[in-house]
C-alpha cells in the first residue's frame, strides 16, 4: 500500500475516534455522533481495505474508489437521518461487494462446505458476505422501523444493527491469521500429535493410510470447528440478543470464547515466527477481552436490579477492545502485509494500545481531558504502525 493510502486510511481512524468523542463538546439532541464514530471506522474505512485486499492490487480500483466514496455518503445520511438516500446507496454498496465476491469466489459459497478448501479462504469470502448482507439488513431495519412498522422490538434499532460492520473485519483478520498457520500447520499438528501420545494408529485407520494425510485431516477439523463456530455463534447470538434470552446468550457467548481461545493457541503455537505475529496475538488478545466483557455484561442483564447506566463502563471497554483493539491490529497488518518487518519496538506499541483500547478509551468518554489522552495515545499508535520505516537489513538477512 502507498503512503498516499496509508495517510488516508490511517486519518479516517483518527477522525472516527474523534467522533466518538464528539457529543462530550458538541451535545446534540437530534444526532447521534457515534453513527459516524462507527461507520468511518468500520465500514468507511474497514470495508475499503476488505475489498482492496480482496482484489491484490496496488492501487484503489474504481470499483473499490466507488465503495468508498459511496459509504462516506451512506454515513453521512445515516447520521442526518435522510433515509430514503441511506437505502438506496446501501443497495449499490451491497452490488459492489458481491460483484467482487462472486469475481474471487462464487455465487453460492461452495467453499464453506469444503473439507479441502483452506479455511483462511472460507474466512475471506465470509467476511465479504457479511459486509453486503449486513447493508442489507440494516436496509431492512430503516424501512422496517421508519416505513413499515410491521414488527416491533426493543433491541431491533438501527445502532445495534450498525455495529454490525465490525463483524467484517474480525472475519478478514481472522483469514490472514489461518494463513499463517496454514504455512507449517503440517510438522506441528505431526509434533502435537506425538506430544500427546496420542493413538495415531486408530487415527490412520480412519482417515487414511497416509499419516501426513491424517495431521492435516485433524488440522483441518479443527480449524472448519472454529470456523463454523464462530460464523454461527456470531449469527445465533445476535437472535438471542433481539428476543432478549440471556441464558442462551451465555451459552453461545462461552463457546465463541472457547473457539477464540483455540484460535489463539493454534497460531501462537503453529504460526509462522513473524513480527506480525506480535500484533495478531495482541489482536487475539483483545478480542478474548471482547469475549469476557461480554459475559460479565450477560451476567450483569441477568441481575434482578439491573440498571443499563451502572454498566456503561463496562459496555464501552466491550466496544472499544473490539473496534480499536481487535479491529485496529487487522487493518494495520493487511495495510502493511508487504512491508513487515518494519522498525519498531514492538512492545512499546503494544504497551500503548493495550493502555489506550482498554482504559483511556473507555474512560474518555466521560471526561474531555482523558478523551484527548485516548486520541493523542491513538494518534501514536496508529501513526506508527502505518508509517514505520521498513527494517531492510532484517529483509536481506531473510532473503539470505
């Protein structure tokens, strides 16, 4: 990606923040500022980078170039609540995604339901579907709530629904994170196996004779497991949370913290040693953050004296672990993938994300001098993991 892409990406991350911020100075009754807060990050910003990552190209296509000027409209119509135009460009939205979808896939996702096909390519087609059917639904959602009225519920809000672009860019980064442990996923699920004495023997009778065969049959099932559970968990979950059953929330919520538990030792253990793989841990390790607040959160909705402002705090370190933590250390990696490894001391900047996701962030929200912390620790941040210099003695010393 050139510097001119990164700039730009790396100031709409900054201006979505800021947005987050923006009723603590300009309070406004009729306008919800973290529409925009929301949809420059996640949409704006992450689905412009889904779909140039998709396409492989140096530059923005027209294709892509037309995404993004179009989701900066939708934004801003979504936010002025004009929603006749907010409907009509999500439809053009939702035809660009699936033109390139369908382009780099298919119609129909085949590939799901494949036992060869790598999951690091189930994830990237998942991620697209999402994207167009979440502009979808949030579609249905606008005319159902300010046209139709047919059905009537108390979670069934358009901000609820518009948070809904993040689940996106979990999945591509999810997809780059199965390619690295694709790589070397044979010799380790092998070493595994033996670790744990494991009776191979039984193992080879029923997947095979061939005992390469077997470890990638196992990697491949724990692997497609993640997959489908985190897909489905996502998809159940979010029903749970529309008719408000809290014990099933609590299921479903414990067995996607299991799958991204899982996703974390697979590629701590079997991924390629990289400097990327410092971000993606990190990235893991706000989304298992993610996970726990999320639970907590259940627990406090399960309360008999539960009381929506007393767990503000808690939803907000939800929210901002998974946008600007999580989500954060995808989109760096996929602006950068060419450019690892890059000059930086790697833990200074995990320091300092951990610091400002989970604790200014949250906090910024109640009090404009902390805001102004959280932005300026989010400017280093972002700035530094866009326009580091590329490390070229560490790149010959690969090459060699």
């Amino acid at each position: 990606m050139n510097q001119h892409l990164k700039l730009f990406f790396s100031i709409m991350m900054i201006i979505a923040l800021c947005f987050g911020y923006a009723a603590i100075y300009f309070p406004l009754e009729n306008y919800d500022f973290e529409r925009l807060h929301i949809f420059l990050f996640n949409l704006c910003t992450g689905g412009t980078i889904i779909l140039y990552f998709t396409e492989g190209i140096d530059r923005i296509s027209i294709r892509t170039g037309s995404f993004l000027v179009l989701s900066l409209f939708y934004a801003l119509f979504a936010f002025l609540e004009i929603y006749p135009m907010t409907i009509f460009i999500s439809l053009g939205l939702a035809s660009i995604v699936e033109s390139l979808r369908i382009e780099r896939f298919s119609i129909f996702p085949l590939n799901f339901f494949k036992m060869k096909e790598s999951v690091s390519a189930k994830f990237h087609q998942a991620s697209l579907l999402c994207l167009s059917i979440g502009l979808l639904m949030s579609t249905a959602v606008i005319i159902n709530n300010e046209y139709l009225h047919a059905v009537t519920m108390d979670k069934l809000v358009l901000n609820t629904f518009f948070l809904g672009f993040s689940f996106p860019l979990s999945l591509i980064t999810l997809s780059v994170i199965f390619s690295m442990i694709r790589v070397n996923g044979d010799f380790a699920l092998q070493t595994c196996m033996v670790k744990q004495n494991l009776n191979t023997n039984r193992l080879y009778r029923l997947f095979g004779t061939d005992k390469n065969l077997c470890t990638i049959t196992i990697g491949s099932i724990v692997s497609v497991v993640c997959f489908w559970t985190i897909n489905l968990g996502v998809i159940i979950f979010f029903i749970f949370i529309l008719f408000e059953k809290f014990y099933p929330q609590l299921v479903v919520t414990s067995m996607l913290f299991i799958a991204v538990v899982t996703v974390f030792y697979l590629y701590r253990t079997y991924g390629q040693k990289m400097q990327q793989k410092q971000f993606l841990s990190s990235g893991i390790g706000f989304l298992i953050a993610t996970a726990i607040t999320g639970i907590i959160y259940i627990f406090y909705q399960m309360s008999p004296d539960y009381d929506s402002a007393n767990t503000k705090w808690l939803l907000r370190i939800h929210v901002f672990a998974s946008l600007y933590g999580w989500n954060l250390c995808g989109l760096a990696v996929i602006c950068r993938f060419r450019d690892f490894p890059i000059k930086l001391h790697s833990g200074v900047v995990i320091a300092v994300h951990w610091l400002t996701a989970l604790i200014l962030a949250p906090l910024g929200a109640d009090s404009a001098f902390v805001a102004m912390l959280a932005v300026a620790g989010y400017v280093f941040i972002v700035l530094t993991l866009f326009f580091s210099n590329i490390n070229r003695q560490d790149v010959i010393l690969k090459s060699r």
